[in-house]
C-alpha cells in the first residue's frame, strides 16, 4: 500500500483516537464540539429574538390601528352636531343668546 493509502486507511479506521497520543486528539475534538455547540445555541437564540422582534412589530401595527380607529371616533363625538344629537333626547337645545364676558376690575 502506499502512503496515502494507509493513511486515510488508518484515518478511517479511527486510529488517531486510540493510538498512544489519542489524549490531545480527543482534547481538542471536544474544544471543537464545545464549540460548535455554542454557535448552534446562540443561531438558536438570535432567531428566537428575531421571532419576537416580528411578533412585536406586528403588535404595534395592530395597537396603532385600533389608536387611530378610537381617535376618529371620539374626534366624531367632540363635534357639536353630534352632542346636539345626543342631547335632543334630555329636552336640553342650544343657547338663543350668545354668551356674555364679564370683566371684573379690581382697585388695589
């Protein structure tokens, strides 16, 4: 067999694992399998915020729509045609005379 041969024979076979010097073989598979096992955890974490991100934003469109609807509605009922409406039923119906000012003057 040649060199290469034998190599990859002995890399599949798992040599490198078992042989004589296998402790710092296996210290740093476990340094990458930490690793890896980090960046899987915060991939998993940053789409979880990003998950939320989109939830919220799309609570605040809701929120500023149902704003926007109660805001017309009590600009509609601030309007004086609409309490003429609503008051006609209490027999109460706007003033004939219009209002006076009153100045008060005071002497010190």
């Amino acid at each position: 067999m040649s060199i290469i041969k034998s190599s990859i024979y002995s890399l599949l076979k798992g040599k490198f694992l078992v042989s004589e010097d296998s402790f710092k073989n296996w210290r740093f598979i476990l340094f990458i399998v930490g690793l890896l096992l980090l960046m899987i955890a915060s991939s998993h974490s940053s789409d979880k915020k990003v998950m939320e991100i989109a939830k919220l934003n799309y609570e605040i469109k809701e929120l500023r729509a149902e704003f926007l609807d109660m805001r017309s509605i009590s600009m509609k009922m601030k309007l004086e045609s609409t309490i003429r409406v609503k008051v006609v039923d209490f027999g109460i119906k706007p003033s004939e005379n219009p209002p006076q000012v009153i100045k008060v003057i005071s002497k010190k």
